[in-house]
C-alpha cells in the first residue's frame, strides 16, 4: 500500500498534499458558512468575527487549490497540460475523478468572482451563485476519492470522515438552532446531509477501496469518452 | 347611493355634508345635483379638459407651471408638493406611466370613493392632463379588489370617454388586493410590475424607475381632481380658497359622535371645530378627535380650534393625512380604540421589515394588554421604548403611523392610561367601541 | 467635492444578523430583536474606514454608506 504511494516526482507529493489540505480548508470554510448562516449567535466572539474567517479560509483554500492545481499539471508523470485546470473531464489521466476536482475549482471561481463584486451585483444574484459552494464541497470529496492516489491510507480515510461528519454535523445542528418556516428548503438540506455520506460509503466500499481501482479509475474514461 | 354603502366596514351611511356648499369645487357638482356626473354632466359643467398644450419639445409644460403657480399637494396623506414629483418624472428619460392611487386603505377614510363615485372624470381627467405634461402614454387606475360595483362604475365611466374620443392616452384600470399597505406607492407599482402589493424600498424611486423600469409618476385620486381644475381655472383661481402657504380645498371625512358623519370638502385652514360643525356637530361631548386615519393623531378637545393646516397641526404633532376626522366622545375609552386600530395595522403589515414584523406586533400587544387592564409593572416604559423605535426604520410609512397613533394616545389619554394600570380599566371600558374596525387578520393574498 | 457619507439600511432585505452593530457600535444600535437602529446616519471622517468595513461585513449586503449628505 506504501509503496503505491511512495511513486513520483517531488512535485506528485506536492500536489497530493495541497490537495489534501485545500479539501481541508474548503471543509472549515463550508462548515462556518453553513453555522453562521443561522440565527444562533456565537458568545465568544462577534459573528464578524466568524464571517472574516469564512473569508480568510476561502482564500488559502484558493490559494492551496492553486498549488495543488499547478504541481499536478507540472508534474511529468501524468501530463495534464493546462486546459485540464479550467475544462473539467477532458484529462487524459482519470478523466472523470481529475474533472470533479476542475469543476469544484470553476464553481468556486465563480464563487470568488461574485463576492469580489457582491456589493454591484446585490445580495440575490450573489446568494444565488455562493450556493455553488455547496455543491462544490461534495465535487471536491469525490474527485479526492476516486483520483484515489491516497485513499488507502488509513489516515486518509480518517481525515475524510472527519470531513464529512464536520459538514453533516453543520448542517444537523443548523436546522436544530433554525425557527419554523421554510420547510422544502430544509428537506432538502436534510436529505442532503444524509445521502452523501451514504454515497460515499458505498461508493468506497465498492471502488477505491477494492483491488485494481486504478485500472478501474483509468477505464471510467472509457465510459465516459463513450457518452460524449 | 355613496360607494360606501358597499363598503364591508361601514356602520354608518356616509354622505356629504348637507347645505353649505360655498367651498365646495371637486363635489359642486353633486352638491348641485345630488347625482353622480355622467361625462355628458362633466362636460357640460367644467367643458373638455385643456390638452391643447401638447406641443413643445423639452420646456415646461404650462400645466407644471400652473401646478406649482397653485401650490398643490398631495392629498394622499404625505402632502407633498405636487409639481415636484411632474418636474421629477417629466425630466427623465422614456415613456413616462401614470398611476392614479384610488386604494383608500385608510379604514376612515371615505373620501376617494365618494369621489370618484360623484365626479370621476374630474379624476381622469386631471390624470390624462398629467400624463400628458409628463410625457406619458399609459395611465393604470388601481382600486381596491373588495369594492366591486366602483368598479364596474368607473370601467362604464372610462368606455364612455373611449367612445367620446376624448384621451389621446390609453386608460386601465386595476382592481389590487385591499390591505392597509397596499396603497403605498410603491405598493402599486410593484403590483403593476406583477409583484405583490407590498411596500418597496428605494432607491431606485418610482419616478426613476417604476412601471415597467419606467418613469412613474402616482398620485392619489383627489390630487388629481385637483390638478384638473388648476388647468382649467388657473393657479390664481385655486389660491382664492385655503391659506397662502397652503392654498386649495380638501376633502374630509368626518365620522364618529357628530349628527351627519360624511365626505365634505372644505378650504384648508378651516378649524376643525368647523368641521365637526358642518358635519351636523357632535352629538355627544367629544373626548378627543383622531385626525389623520388609524395612522393619525389623537388630539384633545382642546385643541380642536386649530385650523387645517399642516403647519398649525405640526406643533401638535399632527397631520392632516388622508383628510380624516373621527369624534371620539367622552363616553368611549380612548386606549381601547387606539388598541383595536393598532391590533388591526400590526396585521396589516407586510411583513417585510424586521420592526414592523417584531415591534409593531409587540407595541400593539402591549396596548392590548394596559387596554385590557392586564398591565405588568414595565408595560409603560416597555411601551414607550418600543413606539419610539418604530420611526424611519421601515421600507414605507407603516410603522412610523402606526408609532404616532400609540405615542399620541399615551399623551392624549394619560389619564385613561393611568386608571388602567392601577385600577384595570376605566368605567368606558366594558361599552361598546365606538370606531368600526376592520378585522385584525392578516391579508390573505398580496398579489 | 464632497466624501461625505451616509448610512441607509434596506430594511427588507435585512434580516437582524447584528454583524453591522459589532464593527460600528458608535453609530449603530440594535433593538431587541437584533435589527439595527441608527443613531447617526452620517457617517463622521474618523469613523468612515470602519463604516466600509460594516457595510462589506453584512452578510444581507443590506449596509450602504451612501455618498451625500442625508
């Protein structure tokens, strides 16, 4: 299992730990938003405070995603060239598992540009776009999964997990602290939560975590190529 | 055969005042007659409305000249100055739209109703002749849902004049949801835009962007009825009644504890005693007047001597609004009615704006509850607190009448207040209530 | 010219969240239920930094310092 791992270039290394860390961060930074959105109010500290955090940690998870996505095209092994940072599933390298990971990067691009300009745009048009985060999250998550290079690693997996019950945790306690009214939008927040972790369970246990998955991984192209 | 006789909250027949008809102009016709004008009537008494004046590029039309010449305000409740709001949609760019505000969400009021049931191409006209110093090709009547046969009374109205030929503009009428909010300006516009008839924040203001992001100019009913006799008789013609700050007539609709409860139109300036006179007199000792609507003042008898003028009634606290006037007689409870108006403006609010959706409720229990003689020993303070922090903090006027309503009961009925807190309620207080009272639910639908 | 500012709150769109109070508490209160009330809408020069920094913390984007005086 070590030995999978301990293949390639400085610059694999590279990307694989940014990468890990970006999905971190990403992680904090969803798990602030969906907390603070309610109508609890930290005692601590100020909520504006929490609010210049949910900031911060975007923009190092921007900037770690940069890293991440600059090693992976540098890097020799794999030979990504650049239109695979922006055009999700075109790679030639696991197509589809690489085109989560660049579609998550475009919406939270998307996600960067409209809050740099949300006092023009208006809180619509700006709410609007920020809930590709969440979407985002989840495209991120997988596309670590099923890229799959370290998700053996029994750390790993535990460092998803706590990902997961982090995300699933905020929402839970958010629709706890929330009042009456809008009850679709909760249902749906509600089901949310429940199905990735599902999702995600199962699709370990049937994918990366069984022998061959990187031939696996690598034949998703196939398929894919096919549907296109 | 007054329009109010349909009105679903009206206890009392409401006519105008008998007789004394020497400042009458809006309703001289009906005070000649007793008949609702045909547009033959119309024609006959105040001949074709003057829309000679359609030529000339950017400049000033003369009617704007005459308006402001005349002084006109609003008439509507906030008296602003009319020729400001012409000069504001006349100098943008595009198609300018028209919207005469026929709501009369005000409970008390009946006067915009009477109106247009008596004379209501007095109404149209003055809204072509605006639409046509504006610049605008498109006038929308909105009137209340619930109120059906002014409808149909005002759609025969308009067909007659399309088949005179008489508009070189098109005329619509709407019928919005009736709730206390709805006649808000912005209200009707963004009904018009097929939104809800709730309240909008500005910017951008209507006369920037309103009907259909075009420049919007809203008037109120009687404002224009106004506006078409200053452009036929002239601004020198409209100053001959009222005061030279405030010149012109008014309507006012007189109800509670007097003989003849009614529409009347009087110059500005008029004493309210005066008023309360012409509408046959009290028929009881009054207690205090509510001037304005449920959005109003209170004043004490005392000061019922003060003329009809914003400038006379400011001192007081008052405005002339919407041009209402209810008696309030000794023998009522003056903080159970102010309870009751309140309870019923709290579930009228639109429940956009966070001190109207929590404060507005929360001061119109507290009034409930000293009402009811269930006062606990911080309601007052408690109260007062609140009312105060209701002014200016709403996307419309709601809470800001809604707050001058209880701050002016506080002060008027004092006395009152104060038997209530220490002994549970004043010997008025099991009586009937004396003013009629919509309901206190929620609007059912906004759109 | 004028740089002047002045605060305006659209009072639909906000919804109470308090984030406005916590950076400028010199010219904003809050009620009882956390919706903010004005005690000053013109913004003086010393606090105008801190002015920009509560209109982009509102996460209703419902803060405005517009430019004029009220």
């Amino acid at each position: 299992m070590t030995t999978l791992a301990l293949t390639g270039s400085p610059l694999w290394y590279a990307s694989r730990a940014s990468g890990t860390l970006a999905l971190v961060l990403l992680t904090a930074t969803v798990v602030l938003g969906i907390a603070s959105g309610g109508r609890a109010a930290p005692r601590r500290i100020g909520r504006f405070e929490i609010g210049l955090l949910h900031r911060d940690l975007s923009l190092l998870t921007l900037v770690f995603l940069a890293v991440h996505v600059v090693t992976a095209v540098l890097d020799p092994f794999v030979h990504l060239g650049w239109a695979v940072s922006v055009v999700p599933f075109g790679a030639s390298y696991r197509p589809l598992w690489l085109g989560l990971g660049t579609a998550a990067l475009d919406l939270l691009l998307a996600v960067l540009l409209t809050s740099a300009l949300r006092l023009r745009l208006g809180v619509r048009r700006w709410k609007a776009v920020h809930w590709l985060a969440y979407a985002a999250w989840p495209l991120a998550l997988f596309h670590g999964v099923g890229t799959g290079t370290d998700t053996r690693l029994p750390l790993q997996l535990w460092l998803y997990a706590g990902c997961l019950a982090s995300v699933v945790g905020a929402v839970w306690w958010r629709l706890a602290k929330a009042g009456p009214g809008r009850v679709t939008g909760r249902l749906v927040a509600a089901m949310a939560a429940t199905a990735v972790p599902v999702v995600l369970s199962a699709f370990l246990a049937g994918g990366p975590l069984q022998p061959g998955w990187a031939q696996r991984a690598a034949t998703t192209a196939a398929l894919l190529g096919g549907g296109r | 055969m007054s329009s109010s006789a349909t009105a679903p909250f009206a206890p009392h027949h409401l006519a105008p005042g008998p007789g004394d008809a020497a400042d009458a102009r809006l309703l001289a016709g009906w005070y000649a007659t007793g008949q609702p004008a045909t547009l033959a009537d119309h024609l006959g008494r105040h001949g074709p409305p003057p829309v000679t004046a359609v030529a000339g590029g950017r400049t000033s039309p003369p009617l704007v000249e005459a308006v402001e010449a005349a002084g006109l305000t609003g008439r509507g409740g906030a008296g602003f100055p009319t020729v400001r709001k012409l000069r504001a949609v006349a100098g943008r760019r595009g198609r300018a739209v028209v919207v005469v505000n026929a709501m009369e969400s005000e409970p008390a009021s009946r006067k915009d109703r009477f109106l247009l049931a008596v004379a209501p191409h007095l109404v149209l006209d003055g809204a072509v002749l605006a639409a046509i110093a504006t610049g605008a090709d498109t006038v929308h009547v909105c009137l209340p849902r619930d109120r059906s046969d002014q409808y149909r009374q005002l759609s025969a109205a308009l067909e007659e004049r399309r088949r005179a030929r008489l508009d070189p503009v098109r005329l619509r009428l709407h019928a919005l949801p009736h709730t206390y909010v709805s006649s808000e300006s912005t209200s009707l516009v963004r009904w018009l835009n097929g939104g809800p008839a709730r309240p909008q924040g500005s910017p951008p203001r209507t006369h920037e962007r309103g009907v259909a992001r075009r420049p919007t100019l809203v008037h109120n009913a009687e404002t224009l009825a106004h506006l078409a006799l200053i452009a036929r008789h002239g601004p020198d013609w409209f100053r001959q009644a009222g005061t030279p700050d405030e010149p012109g007539t008014t309507l006012v609709t007189v109800s509670g504890a007097v003989a003849a409860p009614g529409v009347l139109e009087v110059a500005l300036g008029t004493p309210l005693t005066t008023l309360l006179g012409r509408a046959g007199g009290p028929t009881e000792p009054l207690r205090a007047v509510l001037l304005g609507g449920f959005a109003g003042t209170w004043l004490p008898d005392a000061h019922t001597h003060t003329p009809l003028t914003r400038r006379d009634l400011a001192p007081l606290g008052a405005v002339p609004g919407a041009g209402v006037l209810v008696a309030l007689p000794h023998t009522a409870c003056g903080p159970t009615e102010t309870a009751r108006m309140l309870a019923y403006l709290a579930a009228h609010s639109a429940r956009q704006c966070g001190p109207c959706r929590l404060g507005l409720p929360a001061v119109a229990e507290d009034f409930t509850a000293l009402a009811a003689g269930r006062a606990d020993p911080d309601l007052l303070s408690r109260l007062h607190c609140r009312t105060g922090l209701l002014p200016d903090r709403g996307a419309c006027r709601h809470p800001d009448g809604a707050a001058r309503l209880a701050a002016s009961a506080l002060r008027v009925f004092a006395d009152d207040v104060d038997r209530h807190l220490t002994h549970g309620g004043c010997p008025a207080t099991h009586r009937p209530p004396r003013i009629p009272v919509p309901p206190a639910t929620p609007p059912e639908t906004w759109r | 010219m004028t740089r002047t500012r002045t605060l305006r709150i659209d009072r639909i769109t906000c919804t109470g969240r308090g984030l406005c109070a916590e950076l400028l508490p010199e010219l904003i209160d809050l009620d009882e239920w956390g919706y903010p009330v004005l005690k000053d809408r013109a913004v003086p020069d010393h606090l105008r930094t801190h002015a920009r920094r509560a209109v982009a913390a509102c996460p209703r984007l419902a803060l405005h310092a517009d430019r004029g005086r009220p």
